[in-house]
C-alpha cells in the first residue's frame, strides 16, 4: 500500500516536473524585440539590403573589369607548322632555269604580344562612368536603409497600436461581463425587466467579434513586420513596448521649424544629381567616342625551323617588332551631334523630374509637420478626455449597483470610455508615424 502511494507521488511530481519545463522551454522560445532590436535585425536580415550590397559590389567588379581593359591585349602565342609540299622557286643561272624548294618541314614560333592605351578616351570616360555608378549603388543602398528603417518604425506602432486596441477592448469585455452578472443578479432578485436582462446578454455576446477582431489584428501587424525585417513569420518574437511608453516624448517634444528643415541628405534628390552626373559624363563618353584614339603595339618572336625533331639541336632566332597605331574617325561627328541632343534633352528631363520631386517633398514635409503638430495639441485634451470618461464610467456604474441609474446611462459611458482610450492612444500613433516619415524624408 506504501509503496503504491510511493509510485502515485513520483508520478505526480514527474507530470509537474514535466509540465515546468514545457513551460520554461516556451518562455526560453519567446524573444522579446525592442524597436531598436527589430532594426537592427532588420538592416541584417531584409532581402532589401542584401540585394542592394550586391549591387555595389557588383558595380565595383564593373570598374575593376574597365581598369583591366587598359591593357587591352598581352598575350602568350605559339605555332608549330609541317610542311606537305615545299614551296619551289625558280631562278635562272646562266641563261638555265633552275628550281629550288624553299623552307623546312619543321616550322616554331613562339611569341608576347603587347597593345597598350597610349590616347583612349572612351576608356578613361568609362572608368569616371563606372566610379559613379558605384556612389549611385551606394546612395541607393542608403535609400534602401531609409526606407526598411522608416516601414519597421511604422510596422512596429501598428503592432503596438493593435496591442493597445486588443488590450482597451478586453477591459472593456471585462467591465460589460462585471455589468451582465450584477444584471442577472438582479434580474433573478426581480429588480430589472427581462428585457434589460436580455438587452445586457446581446451586448455582451456582440464583444466578442470585436475582440477576434483586435486578436487577428495583432497577428497580421505582426506577421506584416518580421516579413519587413526579413525574418521567418512564424519567428517566436514578441515585440515589446506600449504606445504610452512615448507621452513623455509627444508632450515635451517641440514642433521642427519648417524652413530649418533641408532636403540636403534626401536619398531621392541625392539619386538625380547623381544621375545628371552620369549623364554629363556620358556626353563626354560620346564625345570621345569620335575622337582620335592612339594605341601601341608590340611583338616579340622566337621562331625555329628544321628538317628534323632533335631540339636540342634547333637554333632558336629572334624576332621583335614594335608600332604604334593611330585611327582617325571621319564621319562619325554626324551621328555624334544627333546623341549629344538626346543627351541635353536627357539632362533636361532630369532637372524638371528634380524640381517635381523636391516639390513633392515640400509639400510631404508640410503635411507630416501638420499631423505633428495636431497629435501634440490632441494628445493632451485625448488623455483628460480619456481619465474624465474613467471617471464617469465609475460613476454610472456605482450608481446602477445602486440602483440609480440606468443601463444605457452605463452603456454610453463604456462606449465613451473605450472611444476616448482609442484616441488617445492614436493620437500617439499619428505622432509617431508622422516623425518616421519626416526622418525619411530628412534622409535620416
């Protein structure tokens, strides 16, 4: 009998044993992210960034290729012929023709042959092309960052702002449960109508949408965050935080000044100056494509002939020879001319795109100073607003325990508790989505 108590106590204590390590190996699988985490992971991870160092590598490779070119030709050759039929010549001695066969069967060569750049203007062009090819992959790699940067921020405060509207929304259900149990209380005691009773279960029963709803909110701002970081989506990450945790910085931050803010590090307008360069210096390229070119050559021979395979026996005879090359385009400064307007016209183009966009930005800075400045006036009158609505639920509610007040005197204070929550917690939300912008827009 002891002894089967003894077996009955080990296996409880195996099962506990058992159920706090599937406990602690779930809060172990469980990472906390911060915001600052979640970009750091995201400037690593994103499939953005890679493909965007790929790109500036891949530029690099491209210069390296045109500096290679400079030597355009050194090469290594080697021949070996076997004569079928000698070639026969004949001369005349003493009034006599005669034939004689000219050559070996057996004829080597083996040589280094060297061209070299000496006046080559396209090559020269193509390398400054080349080199700002690669700052404009770099600058594109930083807009990359910007951006990722900018859409994790906002990414991260819909799953908070989710997280807010889950949480609000559940108190909410929590105080309408309280409210349908001291109805039914009451209902059963005979002091409400069945009506009210009834009315209190259907409102009850009509939470829970909203709440399923909130819950797979969370889920899709979530999943919509780790796919912007780059990680797997069913990561178990937790992202930490609460919209409440930046009052402090929308109530004491101050309003940036419009005219103080400048469009010198915005990645867009850094892309089409870099553009227009690459466009100044390709009609230089054209240019240079019509002008004289210049080039030297060399060649350097061993060359061996003989009738038979002892080589050790062959007299091996030099040959050099070095020239230069000069090619002088004629005709083609006709079809020249005709690319150089398409280049200014390209330019053109470039400039008025530039402007556009600068406009644009203008106007997007003014519009997110705007969303700024209103979340900081709200945030202030949504957070009185939010503690005065606590308060006056409080107060319906004590006064329907009490019998003094009735249930839709306490339905309108829930609604307006939860309405004046949510507000509150957006006006945070707008502030913050609206700084992010104006930091990308900075090229922060």
């Amino acid at each position: 009998m002891n002894f089967s108590k003894g077996v009955k106590t080990i296996f409880f204590i195996g099962i506990m044993l058992f159920d706090v390590c599937i406990f602690a190996q779930q809060a172990q699988d469980s990472i906390p992210i911060t915001l600052q985490k979640a970009i750091e992971i995201g400037l690593n991870e994103s499939p953005t960034i890679r493909i965007a160092n790929r790109e500036i590598q891949s530029k690099k490779y491209y210069k390296s290729e045109l500096i290679a070119a400079i030597f355009q030709d050194i090469s290594l050759s080697g021949s070996y012929n076997r004569t079928i039929k000698k070639q026969v010549m004949t001369m005349e001695f003493g009034g006599m023709p005669m034939e004689i066969e000219v050559g070996t069967d057996n004829n080597y060569a083996v040589g280094l042959s060297v061209a070299l750049p000496l006046v080559m203007p396209t090559i020269w062009q193509n390398i400054k092309l080349s080199k700002l090819d690669i700052e404009l992959a770099i600058e594109s790699a930083r807009s990359s960052k910007i951006s990722l940067i900018k859409e994790i921020k906002k990414a991260y405060y819909a799953v908070l702002m989710s997280q807010e509207s889950y949480n609000v929304l559940k108190r909410n259900y929590a105080n309408i449960e309280l409210s349908n149990k001291l109805i039914n209380e009451k209902y059963e005691q005979g002091l409400v109508s069945e009506f009210e009773k009834l009315r209190s279960d259907v409102q009850l029963k009509n939470q829970r949408p909203q709440i399923t709803a909130a819950e797979n909110a969370i889920a899709v701002t979530t999943m919509m965050l780790k796919a912007i970081m780059g990680v797997d989506l069913y990561e178990p990450l937790i992202f930490t935080g609460s919209l409440s945790d930046y009052e402090d910085e929308v109530s004491h931050g101050t309003l940036p000044d419009y005219k103080s803010i400048t469009l010198e590090n915005n990645s867009d307008l850094k892309q089409m100056d870099l553009n227009k360069n690459l466009i100044e210096i390709t009609k230089k390229l054209i240019i240079s494509s019509a002008c004289p070119t210049l080039s030297l050559g060399g060649n350097y021979q061993f060359m061996a002939m003989n009738n038979n395979f002892k080589f050790s026996e062959y007299n091996w005879i030099p040959y050099s020879v070095i020239g230069l090359s000069l090619r002088v385009p004629i005709v083609s400064w006709a079809a020249t001319s005709y690319k150089m307007k398409q280049n200014d016209l390209l330019l053109a183009n470039i400039k008025d795109q530039k402007d556009y966009i600068e406009k644009n930005l203008r106007v997007s800075i003014q519009n997110n100073l705007n969303n700024i400045n209103i979340a900081m006036e709200d945030l202030e009158s949504n957070k009185e607003t939010m503690m005065q609505a606590e308060k006056a639920y409080q107060i319906v509610q004590k006064q329907y325990e009490l019998g003094m007040g009735t249930w839709l005197d306490l339905n309108s204070a829930e609604l307006a508790m939860v309405g004046s929550k949510l507000t509150y917690y957006q006006s945070i939300y707008n502030y913050l989505t609206a700084y992010a912008e104006l930091e990308a827009i900075m090229g922060k």
